[in-house]
C-alpha cells in the first residue's frame, strides 16, 4: 500500500524535484490535522513545532501537495482560503456557517447519483467538484433571532 509520503516524493521526483526536508515537514504537518485549516495556521503550527520553515515555501510547496494528489482547495471562509488533506480519505462536501466559520462535512449518495446524471447527459467527464453551502448553523440562527 502507498504512503501518502510515497505518493508525494513519486510526483515531486516525477516533476524533477527534490523531497526537501522543509516539504517532508509540511506534509507531516498537513497529514497530522484532522480540520480544514488556512496557510496561516498552518504556519503556526509549524513556528509551535520549532520549525523556520517560511510562508513562502508553504505557498510553494501548496500546489505540489494539491496536483499530487494530497490535499485539496476546499472552501472560501471569511475571505480565507481553506484546505484539508484529502489522502485516504473518501469525497466530501462541506456547510459552511458565514457568522461562526463553523465547517460541517457531508456526504450524500443522491447529490453524487445527481452529478454523475448530469455529467452523463451532457457528455461530460468529471474530474473534481466542489459543493459548499453558505448559510449560518443553527447556534448563529437563534443568536440572530432567526
């Protein structure tokens, strides 16, 4: 079975890169969150681990971990990219909570079933989606008075 640190190294040494141990740090970082989390938080935990690792070699090393296959762009919140390791793990979608920030993933057979119909109607061949609803949870409902 591959590691997600195979994976990697294999597209880094497809692409005529090295396994740098600055990017060796960066995925054992994203491996070890279980949330959606920014470039700056990602940096934090890095700065807490130690680590001098800069923010432009997260933005550097960011799109080798998405077109390998490792992590994903998943949503926009509060003007804030956000991503999530995607390695091992089966497709979600997400609801996102514009006053709190709060991220509740899902999956839903019939959102998928629909999909792969359209696709099939209109000849076409998926490779990604993203499904995000923005609306605010029930928590921020009742503090509006909603």
């Amino acid at each position: 079975m591959i590691t997600a640190e195979d994976k990697f190294r294999n597209y880094l040494k497809m692409k005529g890169l090295k396994f740098t141990p600055e990017r060796k740090m960066i995925l054992k970082t994203v491996l070890s969150l279980h949330t959606h989390f920014d470039v700056d938080q990602l940096y934090e935990r890095l700065r807490k681990e130690n680590s001098d690792i800069s923010r432009a070699t997260i933005y550097r090393t960011f799109p080798l971990l998405i077109d390998s296959g490792i992590m994903k762009e998943t949503l926009l919140c509060r003007d804030k990219t956000k991503y999530e390791h995607i390695f091992g793990h089966k497709h979600h979608d997400h609801i996102i909570c514009l006053k709190c920030g709060r991220v509740i993933e899902f999956r839903d057979e019939e959102i998928e079933r629909l999909q792969k119909a359209v696709c099939k109607k209109y000849g076409f061949k998926p490779v990604e989606h993203k499904l995000g609803i923005r609306g605010y949870c029930r928590e921020c409902q009742s503090k509006m008075g909603e």
